[in-house]
C-alpha cells in the first residue's frame, strides 16, 4: 500500500513517493514474471503420442508455437516426416506401434525426460448396432485408445519432470452416445474415470482429458461418404456453436492443460454446445 503522499505541502513532487512507486512496479513486474515463468511452455519438452495427424498434429503445433520442444510419436513413419517438416527444427519424431506395450516402454526409455504427455492416438472409427458387432474385432479398438494411454502412462511418468502433467483424450460420445456408438461409448466413460483415478494416484503430477465433440479430422475418413456429410451437418445444424470443431480447437484445450498449474482429474470438454443441445 502507497502511504506516502504524491505532492509535499510546498507542491512539490514527493521523492519518497516515487521511490515507493518504483517499488512497487518492481514487485509486480517480478510476481507478472514468476507467473509467466511457472505457466510458460517455453523450453519445455512435450511427447505427444498421435502427433502427426489431425489433434495430436495440431497440438503440436500449438506447443512449439509456444516455445516447447515437442516429441511426435505414431506407427507411419511417411506421416511422421511429413509432420515434422512442418514443425521447428528441435522437433522430434519416433515411428511406433503404440497397440504394444513393449514398443510404449522402449520408447520412453529412449526419449528420456520430459515434461508434459499428451496421447491423442486413435484409429478410425467404425461404428456399428451391438447386434452387429464382432467382440473380438471391439477389442483391438481398445488396444490403441485406452490400453495404450494406460500404457503410456505407466512408463512415461516417471521420467515426468517435477511440474509436468499427463494429458489424454476422451470423447462427448461417453455422456452423450448415439445408436451404433457402444464401444465408443465406453471406451470415453471408461477415460474419463482413469484420469480421474490416476490424478489421485499420481499426484502432485496433474493428469487432465480434453473431451472433443465432432471435430473434423481424419478419423471419420472410414466412415461412407454420405454419413460423414450427415454428421457433420447435423453437427451445424445443432449445435450451439453452428459448426463442426477443427483440431486447432482441441490442440488450445491440451495447451491451456499444459500450462495451468492447478487443475487435477479434469475432463474439459471442448463440443461446440454438444452436451447442451
């Protein structure tokens, strides 16, 4: 607090008041600094398992953009190259098979520390009524998207450094599923309560989930032609936003995770109004 007076009596410019004033802007420019220093992403190495294409690719992006040193790994070593000529030269690239848990614990071992994991890997969705649906190929969808985050998880934190986070991906389809959407379904509800469970027994590591709604990427590509055409203007047509989302959407959310120091257990849902409309 300012105590001294601006003006002396005489009228004259108080000096003792400008030298508390001086001091004060010092201490806020040096708060404002340690602020920016413990939120920044600058210098920091992130490891993004699906990172060369659609949210994994654009996170990416986002976080060198940010000044981080970022890590892509996915099984196409064509898209690995083609993602890495696009992003900083510091920027690294490893082809795995994320669906083996032996490839997941080489690959950490080789990448060494780091400080934050994103795991956006996914493949196509096929989505089928549960009387049509073959369990044993249900199964495999879960090898990549939840098997391999836990995987991942298992192996990648403790090589975390001390501030780091774990960030996965979940799905609106978990709270919000349609016919057809079973194995989806719970694959999403199945993520939301390991993030959960793993903040609590990880901590003080914040482990967080962003959760997209229909997001326009190259996961939808195995579904016909005119039922992605559907989707997506059913998407315009209804959500509260009016759009299907982009992957720059997304990649914000995982930035925004990467940065924040206080939040733990959070699936932060980023649909365009999905779960409201």
């Amino acid at each position: 607090m300012l105590k001294a007076n601006r003006f002396l009596p005489n009228g004259k410019w108080n000096r003792f008041f400008a030298w508390e004033l001086c001091g004060v802007k010092k201490r806020i420019n040096i708060m404002n600094n340690q602020i920016e220093s413990k939120s920044s992403l600058n210098g920091k190495r992130v490891i993004i398992l699906g990172g060369s294409t659609g949210i994994g690719f654009a996170t990416a992006k986002a976080a060198a953009a940010e000044g981080a040193k970022v890590v892509i790994v996915s099984g196409n070593q064509s898209k690995i190259n083609n993602a890495l000529s696009q992003l900083p030269e510091d920027a690294e690239g490893y082809a795995v098979d994320l669906s083996q848990e032996e490839n997941i614990k080489s690959l950490f071992e080789q990448a060494g520390n780091f400080d934050h994991l994103v795991y956006t890997a996914a493949e196509n969705l096929n989505l089928s009524n549960i009387s049509q649906t073959e369990i044993e190929a249900a199964r495999k969808f879960f090898n990549l998207r939840y098997w391999g985050a836990y995987a991942a998880v298992k192996y990648g934190v403790p090589f975390i450094n001390k501030g780091g986070s774990v960030n996965l991906t979940g799905g609106t389809a978990g709270a919000r599923p349609a016919a057809g959407w079973s194995i989806a379904s719970s694959i999403c509800g199945a993520m939301e309560g390991l993030v959960r469970a793993l903040a609590v027994e990880l901590a003080p590591i914040r482990v967080n989930a962003v959760v997209p709604g229909v997001i326009d990427t190259n996961l939808w590509d195995s579904m016909p032609a005119e039922d992605k055409e559907g989707l997506y203007n059913w998407a315009k047509d209804t959500l509260l936003l009016g759009r299907v989302g982009h992957a720059e959407d997304v990649a914000l959310a995982f930035v925004y995770l990467m940065k924040q120091s206080f939040g733990t257990g959070l699936n932060l849902v980023v649909d365009g109004g999905t779960l409201l409309a």
